[in-house]
C-alpha cells in the first residue's frame, strides 16, 4: 500500500517524499546463533545477528540468515554482554557462535530462496523487535512455519 500527504500534490508515476510505501511485516520467535562485531559506531558490541529456526527433524536450528537492523544502543549493550557470556568460540574472532538460548522477534518484508543457507531460504529485509525472555529454544518457531510463509507469498504473489 502507498499513503499519500494529503497537501502534497499527485505526480503520475512518481514517489517522491510526501509518499510512504507500507508493507505488511511478518513476524518470527527464531533463535541467535552467533554474532558478529560491529563496524563504525557499533564497533565493540556484538552487533549483527545470525538467526535460526528450530529444526525438529534435526533438534537443531535452520539458519535463515542475518540482521543488524532495529536495535537501539541499550540492547545492544544488554546483547553483547548475554552473548559473551553464552559464547562458544573465542571472543576475539570476527564471527562469535554462542550456545542456542536467546530467542528474539524478528520482523521481515518475506522470504527468498538461498542457496547460502542449508535451509534453502533467506529472511528479507530481516529487524529485531525485541528480544523473547519468555521464550526458550524450544519455543521458537519451527523451519517448517518458515516455509509454510514461503508457500503462501509465492500464492499471494
């Protein structure tokens, strides 16, 4: 859907800042598989997230792809701190894996098939929400809701 301000005038094929594109979101419980350091003014914070779906199948996790988007400086500092402390590698590396525990709530426009990923698909346009401390691991939502959203876009769509 495309909103419009109502003084702006109306120009035939063109966006221009007076127009907001919106988006329906979905959201997901999935789970932090690892971390990375952050760049530039996150630099020192575990900052971009690789996110996982639970895979029953397995009894591991489906990674789904990455995010940085979303997060203010406060949770940031709060993630940094609970993911070193659930780290599993060591902290001075780039890419920091940390033990499956931390479920967060993901939004994202949809899903891409990936050929990066095991899973087969990819999170698009992937933000936190918040992060899910009434949730543990096994809560998370499952690989296969994942691809049930990915069946119904390619319908919609």
């Amino acid at each position: 859907m495309v909103a419009k301000a109502l003084d702006a005038p109306y120009e035939a094929g063109r966006r221009g800042a007076a127009w907001l594109k919106v988006k329906r979101a979905h959201t997901l419980d999935l789970v932090v598989l690892a971390a990375e350091w952050g760049n530039g003014r996150r630099k020192g914070w575990l900052s971009n997230l690789h996110l996982g779906a639970r895979d029953p199948a397995t009894g591991g996790f489906a990674m789904l792809g990455k995010t940085f988007k979303g997060m203010t400086d406060a949770m940031l500092a709060w993630q940094t701190e609970r993911l070193k402390a659930l780290a599993t590698g060591p902290l001075d590396a780039y890419e920091v894996p940390v033990r499956p525990e931390l479920v967060v709530e993901v939004a994202f426009d949809g899903l891409q098939a990936s050929p990066r990923y095991p899973s087969g698909l990819a999170l698009r346009f992937a933000r936190v929400k918040r992060y899910r401390e009434d949730k543990r691991p096994e809560d998370a939502d499952t690989i296969e809701t994942v691809r049930g959203i990915y069946e119904r876009q390619g319908r919609a769509g």
